[in-house]
C-alpha cells in the first residue's frame, strides 16, 4: 500500500460478532472466537502498514450487562489470546497496553495483562492498545476525581482543556486519528468520548468477524483522502 497519510492512531469498535454468528446458526461466542482472527489480521496491516498505535474497544462497562455465560466466555477468550500472542508481539516489537476499570476485572486476568504489559513495554514500534471494561464517561469521572484529589482549589479552577488530558487513562497516547465502526451501526457508544474531539470516522458495513486486512487498509484509504481541518479554515 501507498505509504502516504498513514494515520498515526487508529481506533476500532469491534462490532458484529453476535449478528455474525446468528447469521450461521451458531451461538454468539463463536463470533468472539472469529473476531480474534480479526484482531490478529488487523493488528498485523497495522504493524505492516507502518500504524504507531491500533487501539481496540474490547469490551465496555456496559458489556457487564450481558449474559453471565458470554462474559464469562468473553474473559477466558481475553485471557487466552494474551498468553498465545505473546510470542507474535515480541516478534513484531508490538508494545501492549490495556486500558479501563481494573476493579471488575479478575485477579488471575489482570496479572497476565500485567506480565505482557512488563514484557512487552519496551517494543517501540507499534501499540496495541485494549480498551477492557472502559468507558468514555468513567474515564472522564476518573481523570476529574484524580485531579481534584492532587490539584489545589486555585490549581484545579485554572486548569485547561491540554491540562487534563494526562488525568486520562490514555495519558500520553496522541489521540485516535481515524476511528473505525463495523457492522453499520453508527455511534460512539461511550467510548473515547474526550479523545475523539477531532478524530476521523470511518464507518463499515461489515461485521468484524468478516473485517480483515484488505477492509482495514480500505478504511485506512477512506482516511488517506479525508481534509482534517481541525475546525479552522484552510
Ligand atoms: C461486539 O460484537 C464485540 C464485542 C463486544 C467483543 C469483542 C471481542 C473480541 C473480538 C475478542 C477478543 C479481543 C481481543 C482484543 C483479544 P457484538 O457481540 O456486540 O455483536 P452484535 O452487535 O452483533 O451482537
């Protein structure tokens, strides 16, 4: 691919799953199942095409509200392509990181996020991040509480829109350029609600089981000839 305007975050809710598998008689966690392979192709054009982060909605606070079993399925299927990925993100020099309200999340979970979070922190050149029981809403609530808690009254009454961005549990990482939606809803769903004042949207008919590499690289073209204007006039 043509190695212009590649965009330097991409974001993407992952969307589709349950309508997928429906659609082949088969239960909603088969389309889980495919989704990795999704995860995996998409992660790799990102890597290929040259992406410095790809940053996937994975599961949100409202996913809590789901059947016990598929969250429960959900989580095992998190946990299992942690320990099978290792090996590709070292390969790939991919950097992972998750992102989101660790209380709810399991112990034994959030210590295999946390041991290939340790071993992977020094690749540089992509990474990954998984949004894992986030939502936009509660990060904002989060970044605001930690401020107040850390800032004086006059400190936090004169803080600026710039100043709060590291309270965020993205601090440090530049805001998603393009974000991708599949399966033809079209809506943010409470995610990256702060960070994506200026971000580009791209939306996909295509369910994420069926989203793979060349659907990647045509969102990817979709932003390659988008104006970003930031609100000024060019
Ligand atoms: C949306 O489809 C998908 C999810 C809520 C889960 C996404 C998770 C994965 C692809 C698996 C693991 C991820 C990683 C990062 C290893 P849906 O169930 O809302 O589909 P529907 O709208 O058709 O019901």
């Amino acid at each position: 691919m043509e190695n212009k305007n590649i965009p330097v975050h991409v974001s993407i809710i992952m969307d589709g799953n349950g309508r997928w598998a429906k659609a082949r008689g088969k239960d909603r966690v088969y389309g889980h199942f495919e989704g990795v392979e999704s995860v995996r192709a998409c992660t790799e054009a990102a890597v290929e095409d040259g992406v410095k982060y790809l940053s996937l909605y994975a599961f949100s606070e409202e996913n809590w509200n789901r059947p016990a079993d598929e969250v429960a399925t959900l989580m095992k299927l998190m946990m299992k392509s942690i320990r099978d990925e290792v090996s590709t993100l070292m390969d790939n020099g991919v950097r992972f990181v998750v992102l989101g309200n660790r209380e709810r999340l399991g112990e034994e979970l959030c210590k295999a996020i946390d041991e290939l979070m340790e071993m992977t922190a020094h690749n540089s050149r992509m990474t990954l991040i998984v949004f894992l029981s986030y939502s936009g809403k509660w990060d904002i609530m989060q970044a605001m509480k930690k401020a107040a808690a850390e800032l004086s009254p006059e400190e936090f009454q004169a803080m600026k829109a710039e100043d709060f961005d590291r309270y965020l549990v993205t601090a440090g990482i530049p805001d998603p350029d393009l974000l991708i939606r599949t399966s033809g809803e079209e809506r943010i769903s409470n995610y990256l609600l702060w960070q994506s004042a200026y971000t580009e949207f791209v939306f996909s008919d295509v369910l994420w089981p069926d989203f793979r590499k060349p659907q990647f690289r045509e969102a990817l073209a979709e932003y390659a000839r988008r104006d970003r204007r930031y609100g000024k006039v060019k």
